[in-house]
C-alpha cells in the first residue's frame, strides 16, 4: 500500500510540476508585456520591467517563477487593483466551495435514491423515469438549465432569486443546476451497480435467511454498490468545477469561476495562470484520492500498480 | 378398441425415412454477421432508434436550413431587429436583424463540424497509439503508458483553456483544444482491447501461421476493436458539442460574425428579460442533438456489444 502510494504521489506530483511549467512557458508565449501602455516612455517601460525581473535570462525567470509559485505566489492581478492572484482565489473560495459541496450532497443523494429505485424496480414506469432523469442530466448543459431555471422559477414564478449570493436563498437555484450533472451520473452508476449485486447468491442468501426487505437493500446491496462509486469522485470534481464556471457566471456569484471568466474576458493573465494552477491542483488531489481510496478498497490494483 | 388398435401396428409402419447428412446442415435463413445481428438488436431499440432518426433530421436541418431561409447567416437588417417568430423570420431575428433560423443551422453545422472532426482524429490518434503501445508491449508499452498516466492527470478543462489562450480562437484550434486531451481515453480502451486480443486463440494462430506484423494488425486485431471504437465515437461527439458550446459560453470559442451553438446561446442570454426566444431556439437544438446522441450511443453499445452493458 505504502509504495503505491508513493508512486500516485510521485505522478501527481510530476503532472502538477509539469502543469506549472506549461503555463510559464504559455505565459513567454503571450503577446506583449504587462507594460503595453502608450503612455509610458521605453525609458520607464525598461525600468519596470528591470523592477519585476522581466529582463532577466529565461533560466532564473522560470527558477524565480518556480519558486514563487511553490510558495503560493502566483503574481499580482492586473484587473483587480494590483492585488495577489492568490489573496484573491483564497477569498473567493469559500463561496465556489460552499456551493460545490451544496451540489455535490444534493447530488450524491437524488441520485443514489434514483438509482436504487431504478434498479429494484428494473423495468417498470420508474426504472424508466430515472434513466430519463439520467439521459437528461447528462444531455442538457448547465448554461441552458441556469437560464431556463431563471426564466421559470426566478422571473416568472418568482420564488426564488435570479442572481447575487446575498442569503442561503441564493443558493439553492445554482446548486440544483449544479447538481443535476451529478445526480445523472451517480443514478446511472448506481443503477447498473444494484442491478449487479442484485444479482448476486449473496442478496438470495440474504433473503433465505429471513431479512426483511429494506434490511435487504440497505445492508447488503446498496453497500455493496457504494464501493465502485469511489471511480467517479474524479470526473465529478472536474464537472463541479466546469459547471461553475458558467453557473457563477449566469447567477452573477462572486465565487472562483466567475473570477476565471471575468479574467479571461478582460485578459488578466496572471489570474488566468493562477487560477488554471489553482484548479490543476485541485484535480491531481482529487485524482489522487479516488486512487488511494481505490487502492485500500481494491487490493488488485495495489499490485498491479495501476488501474486499466 | 384395444385390439382394434393393435392391430393397426404393422413393421411397415417403422421404416425409417431415410436421413439426409446435408439436411441439418442445411441454413435456413440468410446468414447473419456481426453487423446485422448489430443492427437488428439496434431497430428493436426504439429509444434509440429515435436518437438516430432525429440526428439524421438535426443534420439535414443544418444543412437544408440556410437554403431555404431565403437569407444570409451574416446578412444584417436593422430595420427589423430583434422581432419574434414571424412566416417572414420563423425563429425571429436578432439585435443586428439577422435570421435567426439560418444562423441556429448555420451554428449547428459548425457545432456538428467541429465535434465530428474531433472525435474522428481522437479516434484516429486513439488507436493508433493504444494498438502500438499494446502490440508492442515491454519497454515502449512502459514509457507511452507513463506519458497517458501524466496526461490523464491534467483534466481537458485545463489544458483546452490554455491552448484558447495562446492561439487565435476559430473553429481548428477548438478542435485542436478537444483533440489534445481527447484521444487519451481511447488510446487507453484500445490498449486494454489489444491486450486481451493479444491472448486469444486465433491471434496465436494468426501468428504460427507466419502472418506479419502489418498483417496481425490490420486483419486481426484492427476489426476486432472497431465495435469498441465506434461505441466510444458516438460518446465522443456529444461531449465534443458541449465543450464547444462551453467555451463559447464563457467567451474562449467561435469569434464574431461566425457563430455556433454555444455562441448563439450565449448571445442570447443577454436577452433572457425581453426577447427570450433568441436563447430558447438554439439551446433546444442544442439539447437535442446532445439527448439524441447520448440516446443513440447508449442503444449502439448494447447493440455492438451486449457483455459491455452499464
């Protein structure tokens, strides 16, 4: 176990260096200097630039580079008054966070529940309602759900807040346009995982032996089910995050994604790298955990060093 | 009545007919294939089945559309801006007065153009590399697994904003953009097919009967994989729509006059208060190309491959 992880480590650690690196070089690659304003004599453009080391070789560049980012430097933000990029990602965090977790427990719970219903009643009317809940969660992007929601629900009906994150009420509107994503991927999971231990001599066993139904389920099968759902913490997290990126953006919510869409829009390049490095980070520990857990759970892939 | 039955029994009556060794033989019916016994699971699907019709009926939209419209995608009339549905303007027009029908077909057929192409150089890149990696085995197999290992670290969201930002956004660098991190999931499943074909039986007979390496990959293990590689194509294309329609969404996509799916939404949002329709129209091409595909790839891979059923 020790020197599987080891090895995970390794490889995250690697793939996040390799990360930082791109986006220094992808930063080179950029037209222009963070000094392109007229105003400016070349006099003063060199010396800012001889300021912030811009004239220095490309080797102690991308060293200092490195260096600052290991400590969490990733520069100040153009847009945003001269602040640290990572002042700023920390702040808005909370707020991306809260609603990522509010999507993903609405999620994991609808769809568990659809999925559990499909599979012990497989080919009836609800089967059926929950694959089409999946295929529909999967099928309709979140830009067009948050409007739609909006027009509906916040204009027309008007029970809750089209936009802003001023009370909790705020909240509920984008984490359920969030969530959907999780809950079609988890329902679906979950139903073709029951439908397996379902049918296994152990639940025949179970039942033999007198159990009641729902001990049935609950004990043996949804249990049974739950361990191969560690699979797709992975692609979760990476849909949360790409989903929030629109979401904070259609309900104007001051959080992470919001941020990245605004900086890529006015071109403040030192937040774009900040927060791509940001997300890369969250996925490889995200990765990394769905591997580890994967790894104490199921001892094959311990062995054979990797997952096919 | 008992005697009278017994009677009737005579040793005439137990000759044998005379059996024919071709008769059992004999195929009643057309033979069948892989393909056909492919498609006639498929048509039995009516859920996907109907996936497929509406494709079919998405894509001649896109195409026939613009024909018919009797106006420019880019041809702008402020005369008669952002008016509804009208038998002049069927979907309306928007804030330039331009066709809203034509512009939603002209959108899809770039959507269409771009996932498409996507998927097939993922496809491409995907076996090609999968097949050498497992064909090959040892050391080679090693370093290129250690390369996807790293890759599949760094999701697509990541590397596919990068690449919108140092290159000149249009309709090839978001295919480059998807192509990039795309074909490493194929490349994987190929690997794992590969590998196990490797293993079987008609491989090694292929092999003792000195069939070359060319040979071994073209005829045995290439038509073996194809059922798996088209199932991961028909997965390919919806995600390759909305990850274009996402990056116009959030402002990295298809630039100005030139519009996709994504980008007409995302223009139309901005008129989600007054004139709705300019968003309602294409969102709902949009979500039915990506249900339909999503419908049919879910039919196609029982269809193609019954074991793999999830």
């Amino acid at each position: 176990m020790l020197r599987y992880t080891a090895r995970r480590l390794v490889i995250a650690v690697f793939t996040l260096f390799i990360i930082a690196t791109v986006t220094f070089f992808i930063m080179q690659l950029l037209p222009g200097t963070p000094f392109n304003d007229e105003k400016l004599s070349d006099e003063a453009k060199a010396q800012l630039e001889a300021k912030y080391g811009l004239d220095d070789p490309l080797v102690v560049q991308y060293a200092r580079y490195m260096a600052n980012m290991a400590q969490g430097d990733f520069g100040n933000s153009f847009y945003y008054n001269n602040t640290p990029v990572l002042g700023i990602l920390l702040g808005r965090f909370p707020v991306s966070a809260f609603l990522g977790f509010q999507a993903m427990v609405v999620g994991v719970f609808v769809g568990m529940a659809l999925g559990i219903v499909g599979a012990l009643k497989h080919n009836t009317f609800w089967d059926s309602t929950a694959t089409v809940v999946a295929v529909l969660g999967i099928s309709i992007p979140s830009f067009v759900l948050g409007p739609l929601m909006q027009y509906w629900v916040g204009v027309k009906l008007g029970w809750l807040p089209i936009a802003f994150f001023d009370s909790w009420k705020h909240s509920i509107m984008p984490s359920i346009a969030l969530s959907v994503f999780v809950i079609a991927i988890i329902a679906r999971f979950m139903r073709t995982e029951m439908l397996e231990v379902l049918a296994q001599d152990y639940i025949t066993l179970a039942k033999a032996k007198g159990l009641s139904a729902l001990g049935v389920v609950l004990r043996h099968a949804v249990r049974n089910s739950l361990i191969p759902v560690i699979t797709v913490i992975f692609p979760l997290v990476v849909g949360l995050v790409t989903g929030s990126l629109v979401i904070e953006q259609i309900f104007a919510i001051p959080g992470i994604g919001e941020l990245f869409v605004t900086s890529i829009v006015v071109s403040d390049y030192f937040m774009i790298m900040g927060t791509t490095v940001f997300f890369a980070v969250l996925f490889v520990v995200a990765l990394l955990i769905q591997d580890i857990a994967y790894g104490i759970i199921d001892p094959r892939i311990r062995v054979s060093g990797g997952k096919e | 009545m008992e005697t009278g039955r017994r009677a009737t029994l005579t040793p005439e009556m137990f000759e044998p007919v005379g059996m024919d060794a071709q008769e059992g033989e004999r195929i009643a019916g057309p033979p069948s294939n892989f393909w056909r016994d492919a498609w006639r699971r498929l048509k039995r699907n009516k859920v996907a089945l109907f996936g497929l019709v509406s494709i079919v009926f998405v894509i001649a939209a896109a195409y026939v559309g613009p024909l018919i419209s009797g106006y420019g995608p880019y041809a702008q009339d402020l005369s008669v801006r952002l008016q509804g549905s009208s038998s002049e303007h069927w979907f309306g027009t928007d804030s330039f007065g331009r066709d809203l029908f034509t512009r939603v077909w002209q959108g899809t057929q770039i959507s269409l153009y771009i996932a498409f192409l996507a998927a097939f150089i993922d496809i491409a890149i995907g076996i090609g590399y999968g097949a050498i990696s497992a064909y090959y085995g040892g050391w080679i197999d090693s370093v290129m697994q250690r390369i996807i290992e790293i890759l599949v670290g760094i999701p697509n969201l990541v590397v596919v904003i990068l690449v919108m930002i140092i290159l000149q956004p249009g309709i090839l660098t978001i295919t480059f953009a998807l192509v990039i991190t795309g074909w490493v999931g194929m490349a994987r499943l190929v690997r794992g097919q590969v590998m196990q074909l490797k293993e079987e039986e008609f491989f090694l007979a292929a092999r003792s009967l000195g069939a070359g390496t060319g040979r071994l990959i073209w005829k045995h293990l290439i038509p073996n994989i194809v059922a798996i590689a088209i199932i991961n194509l028909m997965f390919t294309i919806p995600n390759a729509i909305f990850f274009e329609a996402f990056l116009s969404f959030i402002g990295l996509g298809i630039t100005v006059p030139q519009a996709s799916l994504g980008s007409l939404v995302s223009d139309g949002y901005k008129f989600l208060q007054g004139d709705s329709y300019l968003l309602w129209f294409p969102a709902g091409v949009l979500c039915l190309l990506m249900i339909s595909f999503n419908l049919l790839a879910d039919g196609l891979r029982d269809a193609l491959d019954p074991r793999m059923k999830k």
